[in-house]
C-alpha cells in the first residue's frame, strides 16, 4: 500500500505558482458540568459572523454519563452532538470524527469544500482518573491530514484542586508518552505539525488572597494575575510545557461560578476564581540544517531531514485572533472559552483521490450506476464503500445507504470504475443527493460528487386518487 500521506511528487505541485492560503479555525473548550446543551449556542459558534470558520474543534467537558444515558449515547448521538450537527449541517459543515470517554467529548466539524482533503483520521484516549482505570479524567485526540499538513487536536480534563499542579503536569505528559497512531509521519503527538492542547486543564491561581484576585477580576486588571497563574509558573520550569504557546489571559477568569449566575462562588467552599479553562498550541519546532562542516556526512536522520524539506517546501504559520471567554452562558459552574486561528499554508495537495458522479437519472424504480475514477494512487480495500447522502448530510455515518466497492463493481479499467446500486436502496421520496466515496484506510471521505436529482416516484394509486 501507498502510504497515504506522503507529499506528493515535485511534478505534481508547481511550487513557483502555488501560493499559501488561509484558513480558519474556531475552537471552543467548556466544562459542560453534566448540563444539557443551552438553546442557543449561536454566540459560542459566532454563527452571525461574517467570517465563517473552515474548521470547528469542540472540545466539552464532564458531559453527563450517567448509566441510562451513557447506554442511550453509545446507540445515538448525545444532545451536543446532536446540536452541533443539527445547527452546523445547513450552514454546509460535516462531522469528521469525534471521540467520547465518559464525560469528555471532542467533535471535528469541516466546511464540505475541505472533506475529500482531511484524511487519515484517528482518534484515541487515555484515562487518568483512578490510577489510570477510570475515564471521569484524562485525554482524548482527534489526528488528520489537513492539506497534507498533520494536525492533532488533544482535549484533556486534569487533576482537581489547589495543590495538584504538579500531578497535573504528570497526567498532561503521560498522556502525551500513551497516546501513539498508526501513522508513519507523525506516530506520536509531538510529531504532529501543529498540535492543540486544551480542555478543563484545572490550573489555579495560587498565593493571592481572594479579595485580591476579585479586586483585580472586578477591575479587570487580569495582567496582575498571571505571574500567580499555575500554568504560566509551571511552563517556567517544566520543558514538556515550553514548546506551547497560549495567547494573552484578557479575559475574566471562568472559573468558578454560581450556575445560571455571573457569580463567582458563594457557596461554604468559597472556590478561588481561576482560569482552568484553556486553549494552547504548538507548531512542531523546525528542524535544523545541518551546518557546513558537516554537511557531506549524515548530519541528519532521515526523518529529520524529511521534516526540515516539509518545512521549507510546505510552510505553515499559525496566528490567534480571538481568545476569550462567553460569559452569557451560565448552565454550568464553567465558562466556555474560544479561540479563532488563521492557518496560514501551502497546500501538499489540491486533487481528491477519487473523482465520482451519478450515472444516468436516479430513481427508486430502476437500478442506478455510480462512476468514480481514482486521481492519486490510495490504499483501497474491500472495505471502501460509497455512501448516498442527503444535500445537507450532517456527518459521516449520515447517509441514505451505501455500496461496498469492490462487492458491486460491474465494470472496471485503469481509468473508468462502474459500482451498482441497487433500486432497493435508493429512496422513493427522492431529493438532492451527493455521493461519497469512503475509504476504510484513511478513515474518511476521499471524494464527493455533484449534487444530483433522485426522482421522487409517484405511486399509481396516488395518482388516481387526483382524478
């Protein structure tokens, strides 16, 4: 097999022609506290924008798991799933992929225009909670391709309390050594080009008093809180921390509130305000060229010396233009925090893999033919199938039916792939449909046709009752 994300030869992309190209992020992180979603979630995915972002990365927190729940979750999607994509769906976004373990839950929506360019996507977890046995803390990722560029989304929810910054650390590095995929450039997190590590991270602000934290929060003097906050202290003195950045703190701290209130703890516990809730970053540190004197020797590995081309050949620059916190929201004791990105890269690849469209008309009383041509050599299998879906479709497992490939093939060359449908399966109420072509080892959508027409079919007998 080809390995699937291998840059593609020099002939194939004029790097003298091809520019760098933006693109955005919105990431949202928010400790749920078992609440169900709000009804209005429009501020939180700044949908009245005028910028829309190409990429969604939602990342929650102690999303309730209780057993009748979690039994019902595993079967359909779980009320923010099933917000998210009911919201984002019409606005022309799909779910990629998502991950859950007990009550963390990380979601990876991209504009359709993008699908056929995410591939190899793997998600995986790690638990911390109970020595490691149990799921209420620890990680979860989503990894893909983005353009060819390899991107790693780590949502975490950390140890608790005042005192535990340093377990903190141990459970975030821990989680970095557990968590592997079965990826040949980037096998490990930090491989990965870009990594983002968020979530209820549940650092504090230490030594200050609280009328000193609250004197500052109420004058929104943040700045004279950082020097105190857990994170930045740590980052100070631990190298696992040093190679993430996080944007500036100008915002009020999000934890803890009084629920349906914009009030800081008022219960016995009195909890300290903190921002426990955060969004850092990564860009994998570019590899150095090995100097003169050395340079006819190995100088560098192989895979050193891969990343250092990659780097030159395909840039990728990162900036944050938003990072805060949305205080309008109070189901939970947290306050949901933002960040918008501009990624800013030179594409490795602007063919899908596969090109496919309907043949002929499409209706439920005759049989119909799917036409796809592959573009680019990919790994196939017996498992690939291509999917129907509704204009609209609102994720990957959301289609009307599918077709194994290799199973309903009736006519194959090098060029030119013929896979039937049977009538059976095609929908007699008709409607605007695309098709998918999914591949097993990729794990995603590698192409996407045209929309197209499936006649609706009029029975007989509604027919005469009209005359």
């Amino acid at each position: 097999m080809e390995d699937s994300e291998e840059p593609l030869e020099s002939h194939q992309l004029d790097l003298g022609e091809k520019e760098e190209e933006s693109f955005r992020l919105h990431m949202v992180t928010w400790n749920v506290a078992t609440a169900d979603p709000p009804d209005d979630v429009t501020t939180l995915l700044h949908l009245n924008s005028p910028k829309s972002p190409d990429l969604y990365v939602i990342g929650l927190q102690e999303v309730y798991s209780g057993p009748l729940r979690f039994v019902s979750d595993a079967v359909f999607d779980d009320p923010w799933s099933y917000l998210l994509m009911s919201l984002l769906a019409p606005q022309k976004y799909i779910k990629v992929s998502s991950i859950r373990m007990q009550g963390l839950l990380l979601l990876f929506f991209s504009k359709l225009e993008h699908v056929p360019f995410i591939r190899d996507v793997q998600a995986t977890y790690t638990r911390t909670g109970l020595f490691g046995y149990w799921g209420n803390k620890g990680g979860v990722s989503i990894r893909l391709s983005f353009y060819g560029h390899t991107l790693c989304f780590l949502n975490c929810h950390l140890a608790a309390h005042m005192n535990y910054a340093s377990e903190r650390v141990d459970e975030f590095e821990y989680i970095m050594d557990m968590q592997s995929f079965d990826c040949k450039r980037a096998p490990t997190i930090v491989d990965h080009r870009l990594v983002f590590w968020f979530g209820d991270l549940n650092f504090r602000i230490q030594d200050h008093g609280m009328h000193f934290v609250r004197t500052c929060i109420d004058k929104q003097n943040y700045s004279l809180l950082w020097s105190k906050d857990q994170l930045i202290m740590m980052k100070q003195k631990e190298q696992v921390l040093q190679e993430f950045e996080e944007g500036p703190l100008d915002f009020q701290p999000t934890y803890k509130f009084d629920r349906s209130s914009d009030t800081y703890d008022t219960s016995a516990k009195k909890r300290k305000p903190a921002w426990t809730d955060r969004i850092l970053w990564r860009l994998r540190p570019k590899a150095l060229p090995p100097d003169e004197e050395n340079e006819n020797k190995v100088g560098l590995d192989a895979k050193k010396l891969k990343q250092l081309e990659e780097d030159m050949e395909y840039p990728l620059k990162i900036r944050q233009d938003v990072y805060t916190s949305i205080m309008e929201y109070s189901i939970s004791d947290h306050k949901p925090v933002i960040g918008i990105f501009t990624l800013e890269l030179r594409k490795m690849y602007e063919t899908p893999l596969v090109r496919l469209r309907a043949e002929g008309d499409w209706s439920a009383d005759i049989d119909a033919m799917v036409v796809y041509s592959p573009l680019q050599p990919f790994p196939s299998s017996t498992w690939d199938w291509i999917g129907l879906y509704k204009v609209g479709f609102s994720s990957v497992s959301d289609y009307i039916t599918y077709t194994w490939v290799k199973d309903d093939e009736v006519a194959f060359n090098e060029e030119v792939i013929q896979v039937y449908v049977s009538k059976e399966e095609i929908p007699v109420q008709g409607g605007d449909c695309v098709l998918c072509y999914y591949c097993n080892a990729l794990k995603c959508i590698i192409g996407i046709s045209e929309p197209f027409q499936v006649m609706e079919i009029i029975h007989e007998k509604i027919l005469l009752s009209f005359i």
